[in-house]
C-alpha cells in the first residue's frame, strides 16, 4: 500500500477537549504524519465551516485536504485556506427530500413534544438539528418524526449524539442518504480509494455508523465505554469484526488517547504506516 486516506472526527478524537489526559507530542507526532505526500487527511466532524477553523486555528491542527462538516450532509475541499464545496455530494442527498428545504421539514414536525430546535448557525440545506434533554426517550422521538415524514414521502437519517459538556441530546435530521459513513464511503469512490486504504477515527455516538460498516475504523481509548460496546456489539451484528479497533494505549509510549490513538489505529490496519510516522519525525 502507498496511500492512506485518513478520516477522524475532530472533537474528543483529534482534539482533547475530554476530561482525559493527551499524549505529549501526540499533536505534533500527528500534524507530522498527515503532512507526508501519501496521506490524504480529511475531517468528519458535526461542525460546521466556522467551528472547523476556529478548531483549526486554537488547537493548531494541520489543515485536511477535505472536510466533511455537519454530521455528513456537507463536503468542502480544501485547497490552501480556500473551502470548495462539493456539488456533487449535493446533488447525490437532495433527492431524497424532493426540494424541501429545512424549515418546510421543521414545520412538519413542530407540533412533536421534546424538540427544541437548534440556533440558526446550527442548520443548514441538508440539515435540520434539534436538541433533546436527556430523559426524553429518543427512539420514540425519532419513530414519531419519522412515521411524519414518511407520510410527506421524505427519506431521512436521523443521527443521535450527546454533548456531554452539556448534558444534552443533539438529533439531527438529514437526508437518507446522507451522513458520515454516506459521506466517507461517497470520498472513497469519488477519489478512487479502496477500503483497504481507509481508516476512520471517531469517539461518539454519531460515529456509530462508520464504526459498524466495512469502513476500518478505530475507537481512540479515551471514548466512553458506553461507546465502546455498542460499536463492538453493531460491528458483530453486522459481521464487520474485523473493522473495528479500539486503541489501548502503548503505541510509541503513549496512552491511546485522541491523536495517539488515531495513529495506533492506523498502525493496526496498515503496519507499513509506523514507519512512516517514525520517518516524518526524524
């Protein structure tokens, strides 16, 4: 293998805003791999642009060759500080709401108990969010939205996360074909990649999706145990074990934790990587 098309989630996966501890020289052992010429980095966040470089720039992250923002129902690529949005990937989800936009969808479900919708700065085409408190029955939730939708013949995702800091549900509804294991697998044909030379790094719930499909993924060591189970227990129901890892700690002296486990990860999928690390750290 002479390539590697690297996808992480940035919050508590690349960055370590988690109450666990990081690594040190973790980032920087990190920022150094990215930067090789085989290593195409790309961003899979909830965030949108702004929040993504606001990441960027007050952890001093390396920039990703692409982003894909908004819990998957965005893809920029980026080249130097330009943002280039892919057309393309729109034109692939939008069908499937036929021309509806967010608010159309959200007065369909206005008169549904427990959603709160999100700010403004939240929402996009493709994306309509909602927060939920955390003794709400989500599930529930989301069966009442989507018996909703259907009747109107709309086709959705509907992604479940927790913002721990807080202490609240996030839903978001996008299209069906949308979202990041949707959005990841659209990169991989439209670059001419192979799952073979892909990992995915996450750490949350919304990254549940990547973690069970035939996309190699790792779970950083710093991820909830909660998290953990129930990506191990979605990877077997869909006989996906052996793309599933989670970082243990060790690699190179460190803990496993964020950037430390997104590179123990890849060294796991592809050994020939480690060598590459040690190299872009000479």
């Amino acid at each position: 293998m002479s390539r590697l098309l690297l996808c992480t989630d940035i919050d508590r996966t690349l960055i370590p805003n988690g109450s666990q501890p990081e690594s040190e020289m973790a980032r920087m052992l990190f920022s150094n791999f990215v930067s090789l010429p085989q290593v195409t980095l790309v961003y899979v966040t909830g965030r949108h642009q702004q929040l993504v470089e606001q990441a960027i720039e007050e952890y001093q992250l390396p920039q990703a060759n692409f982003v894909i923002g908004d819990v998957g129902s965005t893809i920029y690529k980026i080249t130097d500080t330009h943002w280039q949005y892919l057309d393309e990937w729109e034109e692939n989800i939008n069908h499937d709401w036929h021309g509806q936009s967010t608010n159309d969808l959200h007065t369909l479900l206005v008169n549904i108990q427990g959603l709160k919708r999100q700010e403004q700065s939240k929402q996009n085409t493709h994306k309509l969010s909602y927060y939920v408190t955390l003794n709400q029955d989500h599930q529930r939730l989301i069966e009442k939205m989507k018996l909703v939708l259907q009747k109107h013949d709309i086709a959705a995702n509907f992604i479940w996360s927790i913002d721990e800091q807080a202490n609240i549900g996030l839903l978001d509804v996008l299209p069906d074909s949308a979202g990041k294991c949707q959005a990841i697998e659209f990169l991989i044909q439209y670059l001419g990649y192979e799952y073979h030379d892909t990992v995915f790094a996450g750490d949350s719930g919304n990254d549940l999706c990547v973690m069970s499909s035939a996309i190699p993924s790792v779970l950083v060591a710093n991820a909830d145990e909660s998290i953990k189970k129930q990506a191990i227990q979605q990877a077997q129901n869909n006989h996906q074990d052996n793309t599933i890892y989670i970082a243990q700690g060790g690699f190179m002296n460190m803990n496993g934790n964020y950037s430390a486990g997104i590179l123990e990860g890849v060294v796991h999928y592809i050994p020939l990587a480690e060598q590459w690390i040690r190299d872009s750290n000479e």
